[in-house]
C-alpha cells in the first residue's frame, strides 16, 4: 500500500484549482468480519517507500524508510485479506542533488511543508507533528487477485528460499496531512518459506506496488510553508513548473508472521 504513500510532499507543490479531499485524523477500522482462517502480519519498522516528482524544472526524488501496520491474510482467500499500512513521512529525506548539502536543505523544507518536523523559521506545536507523521492505507477490497488460494500456488526458487508470487488490486483509503482520498494500488506479493515449510507458514511476506500510486499534492494541502505552519505565499509561483504537484508513490514492504 499505497502507499502511502505516501508521502509525496517533498518539493511539494498542489495545483491550484484543485479541490481537497475531505478532512480526517484518521481512518475508520475496517467493517468487513475477519476471516477465522486469517493469519496477522505486522510490517518490517524498516519498510520503505520511494517517492518520484518529475517538473519541467526540478525532478525531486526521496525516500521513507520506517513504517508501521498489520495485515490479516486469508491464505485460502486472499481476496479476504485486510489490513492497514502507515508510513512514517518523519523519515522522509530527499536524494534530488548530487550535493549533500542541498539534499540536506531540500529534506528540510520537504518536511516543514508536511508539517511532519520544525522548521528553520519556527517550531511547530509536537500534537500538529504527531498529527501529521504517517501516511496511512488502509486496504478495504481486493480483486484481480492471480490465485486466491495460496496453497495451490507454485513453489519457485529464490538461494534457499521457497516463494509463492501472486499479484492483485488493492482498493483503500489513503491518508495524507489531514485529509483522506480513494486510491486503489496494483501489488505483487511474495510469500516466503524455509525449505519444506508448509503453505500455511511463511516467513515474511514481502509487497511491492507494480506501478506507482499518483497523489495529488493540493487534495491533502501540501504546500509551501514555513517552520510556523503558515502559507508561504511567495512559493506559489513553483507550482507546477520548478516542482512538480503530483507524487508518484513506490512501495515496498515487509510483513512478519505475529507471535
């Protein structure tokens, strides 16, 4: 998911008729009953996110690399599968220069437009931070899955490795700075064994987006601010031409079984 994604704020920039989407603090929990056969994963703390925003003038790429969530996966379904992915944006740096000091300067702005960390001008109030830290998916239908049932799915190689690879559509809410959007995401899943385990016991499940999820930075009122949180009008001029308003979301994940 998503993801999540996430995420895209960096440079960041919103079109400037585009509307916002409506406003939340969070995601409701999912109402689907859970399958009795479901099995939970929790997310690798060290799960990432890469992020990519072409403009005529500036092409901004960053990276996350903390997140958090949990996913119930119905082994026998996975069209049964739920589950919800937060994506930690205070971990966010840019990788745009060749010049670590640029990067460096870039992240922080990068940040302080998210209202995820202060600013050089100001410091912003710890529960507007904490408000605003992750990026949140939450998965509420899946179809166009490859194979529903994972135990039917063939085993390949990968070093010692035994892995079963399917993909599927994941259809979600996505949560980003206040404000939460439809967004569907196409995913490949590789679940992964020890030599002979059986279907039922993987050892990790790792997820990646196959195409990127597209954000709209002025549905979640990402904008150019200062360290106070206050509009800094006299960026809009990069809107859409230095930096770009849209943020193209790359996701990849881990999940560990739940002791």
């Amino acid at each position: 998911m998503v993801v999540l994604v996430a995420l895209g704020a960096l440079g960041c920039q919103e079109k400037a008729k585009t509307d916002l989407a409506p406003a939340a603090s969070s995601l409701a929990p999912s109402t689907a009953p859970k399958p009795a056969a479901a099995l939970k994963f929790t997310i690798d703390p060290k799960s990432t996110s890469s992020i990519d925003m072409p403009a005529p003038k500036e092409h901004i790429k960053a990276a996350t690399d903390a997140a958090l969530g949990a996913l119930d996966i119905d082994l026998t379904n996975l069209a049964n599968t739920r589950g919800e992915v937060k994506v930690d944006l205070a971990s966010l740096v840019t990788k745009t220069f060749d010049d670590a000091a640029k990067d460096k300067t870039q992240t922080a702005h990068a940040r302080t437009w998210l209202e995820v960390a202060d600013g050089e001008e100001g410091k912003l109030p710890d529960d507007v931070k904490k408000a605003n830290q992750f990026a949140v998916y939450a998965i509420r239908t899946i179809d166009n899955v490859s194979a529903s049932d994972l135990t039917k799915v063939p085993v390949t190689k990968d070093g010692t490795d035994e892995v079963r690879t399917v993909t599927m559509t994941t259809h979600g809410e996505l949560l980003v700075h206040g404000h939460k959007v439809d967004r569907d995401a196409e995913v490949e899943a590789k679940f992964v064994y020890a030599p002979g385990a059986p279907a039922d016991k993987p050892k990790a499940v790792l997820v990646k987006t196959k195409k990127p999820l597209r954000v709209v930075l002025g549905e979640h009122d990402v904008k150019p601010r200062d360290g106070f949180g206050k509009i800094a009008k006299g960026a809009f001029n990069l809107l859409g031409t230095k930096v770009a308003d849209t943020a193209d979301i790359s996701l990849d994940l881990r999940a560990l079984p739940q002791s």
